[in-house]
C-alpha cells in the first residue's frame, strides 16, 4: 500500500468444505485509525449502511446514512419489508451523525472481521455493515447462526446504525 493517495482492496476468500470467510478494506492503512476521523471528513464525505436480507420470504432491512459535502441523507427500509419495497427518507442532523461515527469507531468498527458463511441454504439471513470515510472503507459480512465475539460486535453496530436511520426517515 502507498501513501500516495493510491487505493489499495483486500478481498479475501477462503474456501473450507462449505464456508467461506469475507472481509474487505480499502483504502490506508488497513486496521484501526490511531484517532478518530476528523469531523470535517466526516461530513465531507462518508458512508454506514447496514443491510440484512434473504431467509425464505426473501424479507429485507436496510439503512444507510450518507454525508456528502456537508449534506446529510438517510434511505431506510424497516424490518420485514420486500426487496421491491421503496426506501423512506430523511435527513439526519449534524450531531446525530457525528455521534454515530464515534460509536462505531469506539466499538472498533475499522477492525472487526467477517465471520464463516455457510455456502448454501434458502433460509440463511445475511448481514453487511459497511463504513466508509473519505477512500478508507470497511465491510463486515456474516450470518445469523454466526455467535462469535466479533459478529455480535458488529452485530450490536448495525443495530445502533438502523435504529439511528429509522429516527431519520420516520421523524423528518
């Protein structure tokens, strides 16, 4: 990886007799920041979504809240909704979403891992937390029967960034 500005992708994929494991970074350094993003950058340009789908009924959730230059926008699709279901939307304030940002990088949200994901079943749930400030992403994958420490951490963020997108989109 350079400094330099230039992109760097870590995709991993390991294959085990029926799972694979995923995770992907870009941007640098990989791993935890040694501050928290500056909040300039924050609101210059960043992105959380967390997205849970499949199971038999094909239900989805989704959320995702977006900085832009300073403008703040939220897409969210509550529980048990279908795929063809339009997104609400909203607008998140300044402090709600710089607040969000500081717990998901206290919890440690740069560095958590993807969990084992079983190949195949209809009724698998999956989950995908994804964090991204400027060029520096993190994407956190894993599914339902998943019990590791890692996951519930992630797990426990994706809750905080639905509920965060839900007080967006149904209070404005």
């Amino acid at each position: 990886m350079r400094a330099n500005g230039y992109s760097a992708a870590l995709l991993m994929a390991l294959g085990l007799g029926g799972v694979y494991c995923s995770a992907e970074q870009t941007g640098s350094p990989p791993g935890r920041p040694t501050a928290p993003s500056d909040r300039s950058v924050i609101l210059e340009d960043s992105e959380v979504s967390f997205v849970e789908s499949g199971g038999v009924a094909g239900l989805m959730t989704a959320a995702m809240l977006q900085a832009n230059k300073g403008v703040l926008t939220v897409e969210y699709r509550p529980p048990g909704s279908r795929a063809s279901t339009p997104s609400l939307t909203g607008t998140a304030t300044e402090p709600e979403y710089l607040e969000l940002w500081r717990q998901l990088e206290g919890a440690g949200a740069w560095t958590l891992t993807g969990a084992a994901l079983p190949r195949t079943g209809a009724d698998m749930i999956r989950y995908e937390l994804h964090v991204r400030v400027g060029s520096r992403s993190h994407r956190i994958v894993w599914v339902e029967a998943d019990s590791s420490p890692a996951v519930k951490a992630a797990a426990r963020l994706a809750e905080s960034v639905r509920e965060a997108a839900e007080r967006a989109a149904l209070l404005r």
